[in-house]
C-alpha cells in the first residue's frame, strides 16, 4: 500500500519504517528540513535499537522516502497518518497546535478522496476538530473530494518501539465508516497474523484508550512508589512485596518497579492533559491528581536520602550519577528523573559526576546553566573523588559493578539505588552503606 506519514519524531520514524519493512511504499514528511536531510544522508536522528537497520533497509530499496513538502505527502498516498507531537501546555493541556496545522496543509493540497489517521496521543474529540479543519480548506479549495479521518493511537516503548511496533500486544483503531475500517485491517495484517490483535471501536474510545492505558500504567507507578514509602518506614522490602503481589493473576508481574518516579515523554504530559481535560468537564480526577503528586515528590526521593545521609547538608559533597535517560535503552531526557536530582543537589552546593551511556549529549543542552555537574566516559570514572554513588537509570552496564571497588573509591562509602538494581545484603557485605527505595531502612 502508499502510505504518508506526517511527522519524523520518534513516533512517526517508527511507523513510517515498520510500514515500509512489510512491503509498503511509504513516504515520511517533516518540516524541520535539517532533520529531513539527514535522514534522506542515512542519518537517524534519534536512538532506537534496530531503527537504523531498517531505516537503511528500506531507504535502500527505495520503500521509504523522506521530504519537507506536504505536496509530496498528499500526491503520495490516500491514507496519510498524522504523528506530530502533543506537547503540554502552559496550563498543562494537550498543545494541538501541530495537529491541527497538519490538517489545515493537509486540506489545502488534499487532490482525491483521502483517509486521514491520527496516531499523535490527543485528547477526545481531536478528530472531529481535524476532520472540521481539513474539510473547511477543501470547501475553500473549492476541491470535490471525500475526506475521513481515523483514530490510531501507538502504544510504543522507547527503547523497544521498533519490536512493540512489529509485535503489538494491541492495535487500536477509532473509525467513523466500514471503508476506513477495510483500509486499516488490510495494513495491519502482517502484524496481525498468528491472533487478531485489532480492537475496532469508535474514534472517541480510541482516542481516550490511549490515555486511558497510560494513566494506568502511571497509577501503578506511582502506587508502588507510595507503596516503597512507607515499606520504608516499616522494615519491609518493597521488592519482596512486589513477588507477592504480582504472582496474583489479577495484579501481574510488570510495571510494578518502585524507583525515582515515571519520566519520559508520555506519562507525565499525557496524565497533565487528561487531568485538564477532566477540569474541562467538570469532572475532579482525583486518582489521576494523586499520582502526579506522589511522582513529584518521588523525583526527590533520592536527594532525601543523600541529605539525611550527609546530615541535612551536602554542601562541597560530590555526587557520582549512573544513569541520566528517563529509561535505559534511550537516549532520551525528556522529564527524567535526574533532572530533579541534578537541580537539587547542585542547588545545594554537591557537585555531581553523571555518566550515562547514551544521554550525555542531550543532558549537556538541559543542563547548560547548571553549576557543578560534570560528566564522564565511564561508570567507573565518575566516582573517582567523589563521596557516594546514586544510580537513576537501569542501565545494564550498572548491573553487577564491582561492589568491593566502590567501597575501595567513594570516600563515604554509600550507594543510593533509584532502581532497586542490587541486592542490598551482598552490597553491603562488600563494605558499602546500601539506600534503596523501599528496601526496609529508612534512614
Ligand atoms: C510509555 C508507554 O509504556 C507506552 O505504551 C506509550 O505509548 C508511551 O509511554 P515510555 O514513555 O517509552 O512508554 O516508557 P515506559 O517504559 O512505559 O516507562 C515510563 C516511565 O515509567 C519511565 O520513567 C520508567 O522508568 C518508569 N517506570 C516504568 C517505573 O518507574 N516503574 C515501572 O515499573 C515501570
């Protein structure tokens, strides 16, 4: 099939290179020309395992093109997905500005009976507002064409997008029209083959699923955390309760890691712009409001126990940091965890040593006016001088350190675990002080 797909983030880069990996012929628009540029010189702007195999895959065989023109994207296909970024707004609503001058280029151009997807996360009733805005350009276009528009949230993990894409455990689609809905199985079927995956339902309950599976996952989160906390205070382990209850069917094994507190680039906008949204209505959300709060104050949960360790005062301390990304297998920053960390104890008077495997880059532009943080090019050397050890990112390469080593380089001895990545009795048996969150020991 000829696929468009508007947008060449991290969102629609994934889709558009999937698509073409199964035979489809797609072409992907982005205004930001540099961007475009060094895609179309083999260049992937963002890292995602895999993504670059089949980017350069199918660049290759010429499946999947890359341009700045919405000429190009209208004459290409008649199913164009939209896949442009929802930022927050000010007020913490879902800013759909992107989407909307999407629709408003895609009308001006629009030459034949189109089907218009939305796969960016956007609050309930966007399509309606799309299909209003792209059927008022055609009517000034004086154009007779037939356009519909589609619900197609993605549900895709950074660090794992390209098999989540692949290998979906779901595939949402919002139609209006039995037609819509014969062009969209007929996509998804090679990646719906051994059982069927697609949910077809309405576009307002497509559009909503999406936040409402995020607001869940982070509801769990966030639990946890509140969880760990007072496990904490108790003498209880929150990773041995985290066994118990996930051996109940009901409750399930994942997403129920205690740590620093969610980050990245979904949960947080996406819970502010489903809480707006309720306002909106009149509806209060209270469960949603509970659990931005208790991340907030998760993000902290680290700097506490650093403080209380050093006495309520950290001034002239130097902090070691593993881990900058928001998750491991990403390079992305976007609403991390260490950001809080870093302001905080650099706003105290601690410098940090942050070594990342793939984030430095970006946490150099968010860091820039930051006094007091410098970064390493390994693990190892950023806790040379410095006094305690704080891990924030799951990396694998923090996995196993060499515990005797650590205990032989921090000066203070201690090891902070935003992750729970260790077991606390063998660090300690190897001469460090272990702080983990909710691990029975609140200090
Ligand atoms: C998420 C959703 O999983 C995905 O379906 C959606 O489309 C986009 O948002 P992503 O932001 O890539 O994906 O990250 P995810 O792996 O879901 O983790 C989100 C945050 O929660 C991370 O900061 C992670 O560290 C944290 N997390 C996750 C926990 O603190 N504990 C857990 O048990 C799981």
């Amino acid at each position: 099939m000829r696929v468009t797909v508007i947008g060449a983030g991290y969102v629609g880069l994934v889709t558009s290179a999937c698509f073409a990996d199964v035979g489809n012929d797609v072409v992907c628009i982005d205004t930001d020309s540099k961007k475009i540029e060094r895609l179309n010189h083999g260049e992937i702007p963002l890292r995602e395992p895999g993504l670059d195999v089949i980017v350069a895959r199918n660049s290759t065989a010429g499946r999947l093109k890359f341009s700045t023109s919405y000429h190009d994207a209208v004459a290409h296909a008649s199913l164009i997905f939209i896949a442009v970024g929802t930022p927050s707004s000010e007020d913490g609503s879902a800013d759909l500005s992107g989407v909307l001058s999407c629709a408003h280029a895609l009308g001006q151009k629009i030459v034949r009976d189109t089907l218009v997807v939305i796969k960016s996360t956007v609050p309930v009733g966007t399509n309606d507002q799309v299909l209003a805005a792209l059927q008022k350009e055609i009517q000034q276009c004086g154009a007779n064409v037939q356009v519909r528009t589609a619900s197609n949230p993605e549900f895709l993990k950074e660090g794992a997008a390209v098999d989540d894409f692949m290998r979906p455990d779901r595939i949402i689609v919002g139609v209006n029209d039995a037609n819509s809905t014969d062009v969209l199985r007929a996509l998804y079927l090679p990646f719906n083959r051994n059982r069927d995956r697609l949910f077809i339902m309405d576009v307002r309950s497509a559009e909503f699923t999406k936040y409402a599976a995020n607001a869940m996952l982070a509801l769990r989160i966030s639990f946890m955390n509140e969880m760990a906390n007072i496990a904490d205070r108790l003498g209880v382990d929150i990773e041995e309760v985290r066994y118990g209850i996930g051996a109940d069917p009901r409750i399930g094994p994942n997403f129920l890691y205690a740590g620093v507190g969610f980050g990245g680039s979904c949960f947080p906008k996406d819970l502010r712009a489903l809480v707006r949204l309720a306002d909106s209505i009149g509806e209060s959300a209270l469960l949603l409001r509970s659990s931005i709060q208790v991340n907030e104050r998760q993000r902290g949960i680290l700097f506490e126990k650093i403080k209380v360790f050093f006495g309520g005062n950290i001034q002239g301390k130097t902090i070691a940091l593993w881990g900058l990304a928001f998750k491991a297998n990403t390079d992305d920053m976007r609403e991390a965890p260490s950001i809080t960390l870093v302001d905080l104890l650099t706003r105290f008077g601690a410098s940090v040593r942050a070594y990342d495997p793939a984030a430095i880059d970006n946490a150099r532009q968010i860091f820039k006016t930051t006094q007091g943080i410098t970064y390493t090019a390994s693990a190892r050397e950023a806790c040379d001088g410095a006094d305690v050890l704080a891990v924030v990112t799951e990396w694998l390469e923090f996995r196993s350190p060499d515990f005797e080593w650590l205990a032989a380089t921090l000066t203070h001895k201690a090891l902070f675990d935003g992750r729970n990545l260790y077991n606390p009795a063998f660090v300690r048996a190897n001469g460090l002080q272990y702080f983990g969150v909710g691990r029975g020991h609140s200090n």
